[in-house]
C-alpha cells in the first residue's frame, strides 16, 4: 500500500485535539501526517496551513462549522472525512468511537461524494464559495429590507422581507430549513431559494436549477444588508451594489464514511 497522506483539523477545544493527538499517534507509522497550525501548536507537531495541505483526504474533528472553515480556506477542496464532536451535525459522518476503525478501513480506498458551491460576486468582485448557504440580512436589528430578484434575466420577485437565503441541496437541512425551506436530497443539484419572514403570503419557497444566475438588487436607499456565507464571512451592502450568485466552479469534496443513506441521515438526525 503506498503512503497515505491525512490532514488533521479540529475545533480547538481540548477534547477535540485530544481526538486528533490519539488519530495521529495510531496512524504515523502508516501515513504521512499534516496538522493545522492552531492545533498543532497544542500537540506540539510540525504545522501546515489547510492550504498548503496537499493529502489525500483531511480528518475534520468538530462539527459542520469546523468542516466548513476548512472548505472554505481551500481554492480546491481535498476530501473531508467529519468526526462529530458536536451536537447534531449534517456534515459529519463519524462518531468518536468509530474513527479509528473508519480510518483503518479508508486507509485501502475510499468513495469520495461531490456536493455543489455556491459562488457570490459583489460588483462583479468574488466572495468566498458557500458550502451551505448565503444569507442576505438586514444590517439593522428588525428593519425588513426589500430586494429584486431576477434568474438568468427574467424578474422572479419583488419583495420585502427580513432576509433571503441561497442554499445549496447539502445546506438545505441547515438555516434553510429553520427558516421553512424544504430539505433537499444531495443528489439533486439545485439552488434552494428561502425568504426569511416575507411580508406577503404569496413569497414561498424557490428550488431554481443549480446553472441558474441570480441577481440581487437592494432596492431601498437607507437601508444596508449583511452578505454572510457559511456563517464564516461577512460583508456589508447597500443599493448601490448587487450581487449574483452561481454554482462554484470547484465543488466541495467528502470521504462516504457511511452505508446508510440521506434519508437514514434525516431521520436519526431529527427525529
């Protein structure tokens, strides 16, 4: 078997890295071992920025918002194979229990899934690639904003609410779906579009094609809106920007962990 070359990342906090410390001693001797700087420094290991990682996959000990910071600090995402050290977790596959027998059996070969991005210009200008979703939100606590919205040209709607979001079939069982968007299989490549608290009855729901172009429009003067993706970036706007949002050139990557389907997914997570 040739060399293998695993990442590690983790949230930072104590048990988390004490995850990581107990992966990299039980497999150095097999695999060529790359560790995140914050948590490197705790392990005291030879640091390598996510970027530089060139590995076969990456080990991201957290929970989806750990995943989601490592994604979005690639240009061209590596494989992400997810130990949950959170609560619920759509993202991560693998409990701590299973991870050295999961990374055992990875180590002979593994399915990698590809899930679409989403890509947000400001004026043209790109924003970093969304995992899960872009938020439009007001910039003042309880103000409505109003927005036009047009896909590939044609308006799709006019209206006021307190924010929209653009979710990915990965991210609709996340803010999405609290904000009443529908839960999209994975497999279904598709944009998922949420008015948050419309002001008219008739504001619903989108799932638009995932090769759609969406354009923005802030359509009041005073008012400012908050453009936040993954929960990670966060930049300012106001009528005198738009943005378009389009599928990503380069998808997010994850190692299949898992037998079990979506649907089991869903159900065990929810319930």
């Amino acid at each position: 078997m040739a060399e293998v070359r695993i990442g590690f990342v983790s949230r930072g906090d104590p048990e988390s890295v004490k995850m990581v410390r107990n992966l990299v001693e039980r497999f150095k001797s097999r695999a060529e071992i790359f560790v995140e700087p914050e948590t490197a420094k705790k392990l005291r290991f030879q640091e390598t920025k996510i970027e530089y990682m060139n590995v076969d996959f990456i080990v991201s000990v957290g929970g989806d918002g750990t995943i989601l910071r490592t994604i979005q600090k690639m240009e061209d995402p590596r494989p992400i194979l997810g130990i949950n050290m959170g609560t619920l977790g759509f993202l991560v596959d693998v409990e701590p229990r299973d991870a050295v027998r999961t990374l055992e059996r990875i180590l002979f070969g593994f399915e990698v899934m590809e899930r679409s991005r989403l890509m947000t210009r400001l004026n043209g200008n790109p924003l970093p690639p969304a995992t899960n979703e872009i938020a439009l939100l007001s910039a003042s606590p309880a103000k409505m904003l109003e927005f036009d919205i047009t896909v590939d040209d044609s308006l799709l709607e006019s209206l006021r609410a307190d924010g929209l979001l653009f979710a990915t079939s990965t991210g609709s069982t996340a803010y999405a779906m609290s904000a009443g968007g529908p839960i999209v299989d994975p497999r279904v490549d598709a944009i998922v579009l949420v008015p948050m608290a419309p002001f008219k009855l008739s504001s619903r729901p989108w799932v638009l094609p995932a090769e759609s172009v969406i354009r923005v429009d802030l359509k009041l003067p005073e008012k400012e809106a908050l453009v936040v993706i993954d929960g990670q970036n966060v930049t300012t706007i106001s009528n005198k920007d738009h943005i378009t949002i389009s599928k990503a050139e380069k998808p997010a990557r994850f190692v299949k962990a898992r037998e079990d389907g979506f649907y089991e997914k869903v159900k065990s997570k929810l319930a």
